[in-house]
C-alpha cells in the first residue's frame, strides 16, 4: 500500500477538501469532523457558495474562518486555519489540502476532479459511487502509479461492505452472499392492514399471512412481492453500490436485476441460500438487496449490510443460534450483519486512514461486473438519458448488473456514461444501452 504523504503529521488533523459541500452527505460529514480531532475541512467546494455558508452556519462553523474565493491569488493569500470555499471543481488546483472527499454524485465532474487530486498526488476518498461504477477500476490504478490511496468511503454501504465481507472471509468463513437493505423499510401495521413506504401507504391486509416463510420460500416470497409491486422499491442508487461492491470483492449478481426479496431479518440466512437448499440462490458468491418488511415498533436494518456464511460445524452455530444469531432453520447457512450505515459520520475515520496510507481494502477492484442500462420501453434516437432524482434514476432505463464474464461486448455502456446524452439511433425496449447509441 501506498506510504503516508511526507506533510501529514499525526501531531495536526488532515485537511480535507469536500465537493458537493451543500449536499446531505456533505452536512454529515462536517458535522462530524467539528468534533473529531484527526480532521478538519479546507476547501468546501460547491457551485451554491451560498448553500454551503448557510450550511456552516447551521453547524456553528465562525464565519470569520469562511472565505469565499473565486482566484488563486484570495486562496494564496488564506492561512492554514480558514477555509475555502470555492464554486468550481477548476480552483481546487489552488487550494492546499491533503485528502479530496469527492461527493459531487456527478460521473464527469467527480471522474476529473478525482483524477487531477490523484495526478497531483493527493488521497482521495470516493463518496459519488456513479463515479465509481464507471471510472473506479482506472482511478485505482491510476493512484496506485502515483504512490497515493484510493478508496470508497466508510458510512456509505459499499466500504462498509467491502470491508464487513473481508473481516468475515478472513476468519475462514466460507461466503455465499453479500449485500445490504434496500434504503427504507416497508413497515406494516397488522391491526389495520396499512403497509407504509416512505411517505407512500398501501392496504395489504394479505401480508398478515405472509409473515414466516412457510414450506415453499420461494413462493411466499412470490405473493409478498406481488403485494408491493405498486411501490418503487429498486432504486438506480442500489444497483450502483452493489455494482461498486462487486468490483471490489469479485462478487456477481445472481440475476441482472437482482433478486430484492421482500424479507424479515431473521429470514436472510434462509432467503440467501442455494436453490438445491430451498433457497434463491443459483451459485454461491453473489451480492443482492432486499426490501426489510418489519411490524410498526421493530428495529430497522438501517441500510445495513450482510454476509451470509456456510456454518460447517451444527454445534458450533445452534450455541449461536441459542445467542440470537441468524441460523437457517436447516442450519446450514448463517446471516452475520451490521444494521447502520452512518453517512460522513463514518466518512472521518476513511479521511485519516487515507492520509496514513490505508485503503478499506488492500484489493484493486476489477471491472467484472458493469453497471449498465436496458432500455424499459422503445426509446427513439434524439432521445435525451435524463438523470435525475434522490436516487439518480436514468429516464426510460432500467439498470442492471452484467457479468463480464458472461458478455465482454466492449460496446456496453455504463449506465452514468450514458446518463445525461442523446440517443443517435432508436433503441427497443429491453436492449442493452450501448456506447455506440450515444
């Protein structure tokens, strides 16, 4: 692994420069970093310059500390204890920093500014996971070559995974599933029927029967899905993570959609088992998200992650079992997870491992698994690949998980490559994007 850089100390925090400054993520982030001594802001670089004073302002950062720059010259003249905010990703060539937090959620913009930081030799801790699904395998290689770290960020659900599946492989564990919960719950009240989803209620008082998995799991998990399929539960954003997950640890999606079962926690050892085993898995080594169904009251999986193990030893896991561990009821397979995913609170600890020369992992990712797009109706050329929403949704596309393996046709566009341009010939439904429609 790369060395740490010759002008960071431990006796002074790191100075992190953090793009998407007025972003949820970013709010996080420096909240937590006003209370942590190993970091401190720099460079807060937004195009809203006034979105992110008033953020500061909210977080009791002193104004006199904030100084908004729009030259080299006003960043030149600051000392080590203000901080920069500036409104383009060109004036971060300016500023002095030692880690660049890149959370701009933007491909192009957050792809360049990570890659002038790792030319001018500069850690970098990647937030925007579309950044990372089309450019991540590149970016690490390139940071490699010039003796700095690349990483994806704890708090968000991909290192945090990367890392939980390492730590359970590493005790000789034999790993059959990874992956995380879907972003919100689906919270059923039995008394009344009423499912809620975000802000969005259903009346499926039918779910009060299918709440154990019963003899048939696959079919219980059939009706269950049925129930909630008026609800957009798969979001673009989950697909990213798990596509960055997969280029980090070598897993595959079992299926290109992958599968999102609606499940309770205590069923994930049963769901995330192999077919032969009544499970939903065709092969071992796969990486998924399920929809958490839970009654009004219970804990929430948080977003968490989740590794799924072969047990080996009965005895060993039904003393686990008898803990409170998720065992399989044929105990074959168990459920170890972590339910909190805590955004830029986490995000300090990646800031001060990345200026001390660590990665979240030792791994170089891979470009195995493409994120990509089919198209979910006919969409004719002229067509503009809109982005947009919390969750980065593609207008008109649907993503999914290729295996390389399976289909190495060069001409597969990453989905946020595609994102944002202009089709030149019509694409029918259900075609793979390709980079020469685009």
């Amino acid at each position: 692994m790369p060395g740490k850089r010759a002008d960071v100390t431990t006796a002074s925090p790191v100075r992190f420069a953090l793009t998407g400054a007025a972003g949820g993520f970013a709010r996080t982030l420096l909240a937590q970093s006003l209370r942590n001594t190993q970091v401190t802001a720099s460079v807060l670089c937004d195009l809203d310059t006034d979105a992110v004073l008033a953020l500061c302002d909210q977080l009791g950062m002193p104004r006199s500390q904030l100084h908004v720059c729009t030259s080299a010259d006003q960043l030149e003249a600051l000392g080590r204890q203000d901080v920069a905010v500036v409104p383009s990703l060109e004036m971060l060539g300016h500023t002095d920093y030692d880690v660049l937090v890149e959370a701009t959620g933007s491909p192009r913009s957050g792809a360049e500014a990570a890659e002038k930081a790792i030319s001018a030799g500069r850690h970098v801790v990647m937030v925007s996971k579309e950044v990372e699904s089309v450019c991540g395998v590149e970016l690490a290689r390139k940071a490699r070559e010039h003796s700095v770290v690349y990483t994806p960020a704890h708090g968000d659900q991909p290192a945090n995974l990367v890392e939980w599946y390492e730590r359970v492989s590493g005790w000789g564990l034999d790993v059959v599933a990874i992956g995380k919960s879907g972003e919100y719950d689906l919270v059923l009240d039995p008394s009344t029927g009423i499912l809620q989803y975000l802000d969005e209620q259903i009346v499926v008082p039918e779910m009060n029967q299918l709440l154990e998995l019963g003899d048939d799991l696959r079919d219980t998990l059939e009706r269950r899905a049925a129930l909630v399929d008026s609800l957009s539960r798969k979001a673009a954003a989950d697909y990213c993570e798990m596509a960055v997950v997969a280029s980090w640890t070598g897993a595959v999606a079992d299926v290109e959609r992958m599968h999102y079962p609606v499940a309770r926690i205590n069923e994930l050892a049963d769901i995330y088992s192999l077919r032969e085993d009544g499970g939903l898995l065709h092969s071992a080594g796969i990486v998924d998200v399920f929809s958490v169904l839970r009654l009004r009251g219970e804990a929430s999986f948080a977003g968490g992650v989740f590794v799924v193990v072969r047990t080996h030893d009965t005895e060993t896991w039904e003393i686990l079992r008898g803990k409170g561990h998720v065992v399989s009821r044929d105990g074959h397979y168990a459920c170890l997870y972590l339910p909190y995913h805590l955004m830029g609170v986490e995000t300090v600890q990646t800031i001060a491992a990345a200026a001390a020369g660590r990665a979240v992992s030792e791994r170089m990712p891979t470009g195995q698994t493409l994120l990509a797009g089919r198209a979910e109706r006919d969409l004719p050329a002229g067509t503009v690949l809109h982005m947009g929403g919390h969750h980065h949704d593609v207008d008109g596309v649907t993503p999914v998980l290729v295996d390389r393996r399976h289909d190495p046709d060069p001409d597969i566009a990453p989905l946020y490559t595609a994102a944002g341009q202009s089709l030149i010939r019509d694409v029918p439904a259900g075609e793979l994007i390709a980079l020469s429609d685009i």
